[in-house]
C-alpha cells in the first residue's frame, strides 16, 4: 500500500515525464483516473479517498483536468461501467476519461422525466441483438456525444423497476436521429434522441437483462453527487459573480445584508460538500448526495436573482448572439439567471430530491400510490 509521500513522489514522477498533449492519457495507463479502481481501469486499486492527494498534487503542476471536459462520461456513465460493465465495456473507460469520446445520458422521455421509471421506449430481442424504439429528451450533449447510454423497456408485463435493461447506444448508428432544443438562454446543450429501430448487439447491454435500474441508480446517484459537490473553493461561482455585480452597481448597502446572507449559505454549502467528500470517500455514493443537488440548486437560483435585481432595467435584457452561434457562453447575470431556472429540474426534479431524503435518509414512510409489483404495461399514462 502507498504511503502519503510514495503515492505523492508516484504522481509527480507521472507528471514531469509526461508530455502535455499525451497527459490524459498517460494518467489513465498510471491509474490516477480514479484510483479507486483496479489497476488497468484507470485505478491503483486504492481507497477513495487517496483521489484527494493525487488531485492536490496534479493541481498544483497545472494538470488538474476539469471533469466538466466529459461531465456525463466521466461523472456518470463510468461509474455505471465500472459496477456493471464487462471487461470489454470497460475498456471504454480510457476514452472516456480522455473525452477521446463524448458520452450522454438516454433517459428522460417526454412521458417520464421525474418519474423515469415510468418510460416507455422499448428494447426488443431480435436474435442475438436488440431493435430499440422510442424517444428521449433533455438529453444534454446528444448533438457531440459519441455513445449514449440508454435506458429502456424489455418486460412491459413487469413492475416498472424490474422491466428495465440499459443499453450502449452508438449515436452515429441508423435510426438515431438528435434534434436540438433551445433553451431560455438561446444555446442548444440539451436535445430530444429518436430511436428507430436502432439495433444493437447484446453485447452493448450493461448489466443483466432487467436490472436496468440498478445502472441507473448508480449513473443518477453519482451525477445528483457531482452536482451537489461541484461548488469550488470559497467565493468563487454564482456568489462571485453577485459581489462583482453589487460593486459594480454602485454597492447598494440597503442589499449588503442580503449579500452578505448568501455568502454565508455559499460557505455553508461549500463546507457540507466536503464533509460529503469524505463520507463518500469510506463508502461511494450514496442518497445524502442528494440533498447537496437540491440545496445547490436553490441557492444559486437565490444568487442569481439577487445579482440579476441589482442591475434594474439592465437586467432583462444580455448578449445572447455568442450563446446561438455555439460560442462561450458570457459571465453575465442575466445569462447565469436564465440557465439557474433548469437547476431545479435538472438531475432530478426538486421534489424527487425531497423524497429520496424523506424516504431513503430521514426512513420516513413510502408516499402513497400504487403497489411496487403493478406490472407497468397495467399504470395509467
């Protein structure tokens, strides 16, 4: 086992003898990908937590990369290939990790976005492959994504958890056909996916026939944790942005208490994810993540509505030329005001949130509804 300093002189060794351009790639081969995992999956077979040490030290050489590069790749898929995947679904892992592929995430459908369990796109076997059909929606990143992973129908006659089988889609495969939508903010991130009749061999399945849904805990249970734990170092975000406009609109003290308070609930925030940080770090991922996405997600929609009030008139009206035509997306308030609206919705809906918490932190009772085994083919739509 690597003690603090072997692991820190290992990293450094890596980092000096390897070229810029070829550094992902080299860190994935040398296991400081995730260094939770195996060796040969990007992994020293270490705890989670060491991935602080080995961060700390790329950090400060300047080979910090963001994780942002490939967020559903890196922040969902390969924590789902990694559980469930075979040995050959996790060589992915390489490119994914080197954003060599863009990855995006089939779930949401429009007759199941809070309740994707409920989704009706369906997979059936035709031979040794599957026919896939159906649509998909809000699918970030759809329009770059190399390969999605789909979640989709394989037993209507099952309860609507257990009839569920995740697939790898080849996005550039026939029958799959990426519409962009746009948002408040002009840009075009997320898409609505048709499937038809795509095919796809049996091989492409991640997990067991009709285990879908444990892949999918494991892809939203890590990405409602990014979410949550992705406020950066202190002052810097949302909260930045808003002192910046307040100085800049005169510095208002009638609103240096209420800045002042949304300062505080950033800390707060920021410190309660790295608490996350090392709960997670004994035992992965787990339900508290998400309580951080849904505290995340209100109080930067609270920031952003302060910064967007101080600037008055101005405030109803931003650039949004850049954002059509594919460009940066400009630190602006109103831009930061108008993208925070998806927050709340985005990884799960607020009150999926609240009752994740209620029922899986806080053991409160099941909400009433339907028995868990009705068959699926048997809920009203």
């Amino acid at each position: 086992m690597m003690g603090p300093e072997e692991l820190r002189q290992y990293v450094e060794e890596v980092v000096r003898e390897t070229d810029e351009a070829d550094f992902l790639g080299a860190r994935f081969d040398a296991g400081l990908a995730w260094v939770h995992h195996p060796e040969g999956a990007g992994g020293l077979g270490l705890s989670p937590d060491r991935q602080a040490e080995v961060d700390a030290v790329l950090a400060a050489a300047g080979r910090l990369a963001s994780w942002e590069r490939n967020p559903m790749g890196i922040g969902m898929v390969a924590p789902a290939l990694m559980v469930h995947g075979t040995p050959a679904q996790r060589e992915l892992l390489r490119p994914i990790f080197t954003a060599e592929h863009l990855w995006c995430q089939l779930f949401s459908e429009p007759g199941a976005g809070s309740d994707i369990a409920g989704l009706s796109t369906k997979a059936v076997r035709d031979g040794t492959a599957w026919v896939v059909d159906g649509q998909k929606t809000w699918t970030s990143l759809a329009h770059t994504a190399r390969f999605g992973l789909a979640l989709t129908r394989t037993d209507p006659g099952a309860p609507k958890h257990a009839g569920l089988t995740a697939f790898v889609i080849d996005m550039r495969a026939p029958g799959v056909q990426v519409r962009p939508l746009r948002d408040l903010t002009g840009g075009t991130h997320f898409n609505e996916v048709f499937l038809d009749g795509v095919r796809v061999g049996d091989d492409a399945r991640v997990g067991a026939v009709g285990a879908g849904w444990a892949v999918a805990t494991t892809m939203l249970t890590s990405e409602r944790t990014v979410i949550g734990a992705s406020v950066g170092e202190r002052g810097t975000g949302a909260i930045a942005l808003a002192v910046e406009t307040w100085r800049r609109t005169g510095c208002d003290p009638a609103r240096r208490t209420e800045l002042t308070r949304l300062w505080v609930d950033a800390e707060v925030l920021r410190l309660a994810a790295l608490r996350d940080q090392e709960t997670r770090a004994e035992g992965g991922p787990g339900p508290g993540g998400s309580g951080l996405k849904l505290r995340r997600a209100l109080l930067e929609q609270r920031i952003a509505r302060f910064a967007v009030e101080l600037l008055g008139p101005a405030g109803l009206v931003y650039d949004a030329d850049a954002v059509r035509a594919g460009g940066p997306a400009p630190d602006d308030p109103v831009w930061t005001w108008l993208q925070s609206q998806a927050y709340t919705i985005a990884g799960g809906t607020s009150d999926v949130m609240r009752t994740i918490i209620g029922e899986r932190v806080l053991g409160l009772p099941r909400e009433p509804g339907l028995p868990r085994d009705t068959p699926w083919s048997q809920i009203p739509r």
